[in-house]
C-alpha cells in the first residue's frame, strides 16, 4: 500500500500565527435526523462519541464529531481507520435515514497556532471569533475569504480548519497572507 499524502505535503508557515498542512486527516461526513434515536446510539456505540449540540463538538481520544449543520455532521478520525469506520456506520445505520461517506481524500486540514491565530481568522472571516464568541469545542462553519471552510478550536488552543482539497493551496497562501509578521492588528 502506498503512503498517504496530504493535499499540500506539509507545508508550513511562521508568521504572526503558525500555519501547517494537517496532514492526512480521516473525515467522515455524516447526515441525518439528529433527533433519531438510532442515529445518535450509533454514533456513540460504533464511533465511541456522542452527538454534538449546536455549533459545537464532542471529542474522545483522537476522535471528534463536529456539528455542521441541523442535519451533518463531520467525524475526524485517523486517516488508516476511516475506510474501515466509514464502512461500520454505513451498516450499523443501514435501517436509518442517513448518509455516511468518507471525505478524507476530497479535503484538506490546516493547524492555526499561537496568541495571534484569532486575529488571523479575524482577517479572514465574518464569524465573530472574540474569546467570548468563539471558545474551545466551538465550530464555526463560513467562508474564510471567498473559501467555504469549517473551522473549530481544540482544547489546546489549537484551531483546526477544514477546506475542500481542491482550493487547499489557496487557503494555505490566505492564510499566509494575512499571518505576515508586522501585520497584527492588536485587537484581541
């Protein structure tokens, strides 16, 4: 089996926030009716995580369900178990309304790190990403630029954001763009 590559081959970028290329990431998207019970006892029996509320995520291990919308979710898992994972949900849910595909190859993830990544995401997107608006295990899914992202912080600080793979190198220079050292704002 050849190696997994990601989008951008880990590039990186130091400016007034770190920037890097995720990686291979797993990624699962999964619809369906949150208020079925059998959707939800399916998600924490086979995926060992319970449903999101509104705008947020759960996380056990290195596992993480995100909240993407009143009917999708997004799994992030390794990128080796999401065949096999993406498969275990599609059976488990087969009698239930509901979609499981795994995306991991048609995405792209990036880390934003350091004191100044809000002001990076400032920059960038409409979403209100003030310590009070926007804290760890929120999820904010917009457009940074002309970009269609989602994008979350982790409990380390850490921001994740998630883009399609093939506008991968453009939001890599965005991001750069305004991470440039001298351009901070002061803001937050």
């Amino acid at each position: 089996m050849s190696e997994a590559v990601s989008a951008l081959n880990g590039a990186r970028y130091e400016g007034i926030a770190q920037i890097a290329d995720a990686g291979p990431v797993g990624m699962i998207t999964l619809r369906g009716t949150f208020e079925d019970e059998a959707f939800g006892d399916t998600l924490s029996i086979v995926a060992g995580l319970a449903l999101p509320g509104e705008r947020r995520l759960s996380a056990n291990g290195d596992r993480s369900l995100l909240w993407m919308s009143p009917d999708e979710l997004l799994l992030i898992c390794s990128y080796y178990e999401a065949p096999r994972l993406t498969e275990q949900l599609a059976e488990a849910l087969a009698d239930t309304h509901a979609l499981v595909l795994n995306v991991s190859d048609a995405r792209a993830m990036f880390t934003l790190t350091g004191v100044l990544s809000r002001e990076v995401l400032a920059k960038l997107s409409p979403t209100d990403v003030a310590p009070d608006a926007f804290a760890e295990g929120d999820v904010r899914r917009t457009h940074l630029g002309q970009v269609a992202a989602g994008f979350w912080m982790e409990a380390d600080g850490t921001i994740r954001i998630v883009c399609f793979r093939s506008v991968a190198q453009y939001m890599f220079d965005l991001l750069c763009t305004v991470a440039v050292p001298g351009s901070e704002v002061g803001y937050f």
